[in-house]
C-alpha cells in the first residue's frame, strides 16, 4: 500500500524521452575523394566511434562555397561512404554563400554546390552540400516503446525554460542505432539544449 501510494505520488511525464546528440559541421566522403584529399592509398583514422559503425575521424578538410567564402577544420566523419557530401547548419550555409536545402543524410540531388580541400588535392561537389533535416535514431525495441516505425515524423518538446516544440523530426529505425535526436548547432542554441539533455516526443505525425 505505501508503495502504491508513492507510485501515485510520483511526477509522470507524458510522452516518450530522448536524449539529444548536437551534431556539429561535418564531412562524409567517398575512397575515391579520401585519396584525392589525403594521398593515395590513404585510410581514415578513428578520434571517437559514434553509433551505427560511423566514427569521428582525426582527419579534417575546409570547405569553400561558391563566393570563396571557407570554413576550416570541418571533421571528417568514416567510413568511406558510397557519396560525398557535406553538412552544415543554415549559419554556416550564410557564411559561405550557399543555397544549402533542409535534407536527409544522403539526400543530396540538386543540394548547394561545394568545393572541399585537404592537405594532398580538393574536389568539387557539383551538388552535396545540405543542412541536415532534424531526426531521432531508434533501435526496433526503442521504436516499439514509443509507437512509432522507421521514417515516420513527430514532434518533440524541450522540457526547458525556452519550452520549444519541433515539428518534423524523422524517425530513423535500426539495430545498429543508440537512441538519440540529433540536431544540428543552430537548433540546439536557438532551443536553449545542451548535448545529452532530453526532449519528449509529443505526438505522431507533423
């Protein structure tokens, strides 16, 4: 009984609760263009493993827009990956001169043109450079918790003294994933959260 009644006494907090991972400017590159920046035959080195077999490498590249406006030590992140692109917040998007488009990771069909340059060569990206769409990454057991599947949208509240609620976060399903939203700096500072503070999915759809 006394349990019971401090159960019931007990705060409830509706909703399902994520901790937020702030994702920071960033480089995805294909071998092809590691070789290219770095020297042949080059490798990326591992800083920091990040969930789903990514990892933050030690290598960094600067990045250029179209008006030669650069960003230097943008981090490159590995694996090799299948496409290059970059990502950047909408801040930096006006730093550099660029149209950058709100976008998926891998989405990058007719996103902002890029030129990225390392210590061996550059390339250019005739299209590439996004602002990456707002997302929360579940393992099934942790989406099966929250009722929600994979490349559904929620919105999400920060239980904070700026109290924002954010539309349009994708959900992202996969055995490899650690529960986490990432959201990119812009967000993270306008909202007033910090890396590893929690926001509470609200409701499905947008």
């Amino acid at each position: 009984m006394v349990l019971e009644a401090m159960e019931k006494e007990r705060p409830q907090k509706p909703g399902f609760e994520v901790p937020v991972g702030i994702s920071a400017r960033h480089v995805h590159l294909t071998q092809e263009h590691i070789e290219t920046l770095f020297g042949s035959g080059y490798q990326l080195t591992k800083k920091k493993e990040l969930m789903g077999g990514q990892f933050a490498s030690n290598e960094t590249v600067t990045v250029i827009g179209l008006k030669l406006r650069a960003i230097e030590n943008v981090r490159v992140l590995g694996p090799a990956r299948k496409a290059s692109q970059v990502e950047i917040s909408a801040t930096d998007a006006v730093r550099l001169g660029v149209k950058a488009p709100v976008r998926e990771s891998g989405d990058t069909k007719d996103s902002a043109p890029i030129a990225v340059v390392g210590p061996k060569g550059a390339i250019y990206l005739k299209e590439g450079c996004i602002v990456a769409m707002r997302h929360i990454h579940m393992s099934p057991k942790d989406a099966e918790a929250a009722g929600v599947r994979d490349k559904e949208e929620v919105s999400v509240q920060a239980d904070n003294e700026r109290g924002t609620i954010l539309r349009h976060v994708k959900i992202r399903v996969d055995e490899s994933f650690t529960l986490e939203m990432h959201m990119d700096t812009d967000e993270a500072n306008a909202c007033g959260i910090r890396q590893g503070q929690t926001v509470t999915i609200l409701q499905k759809g947008r």
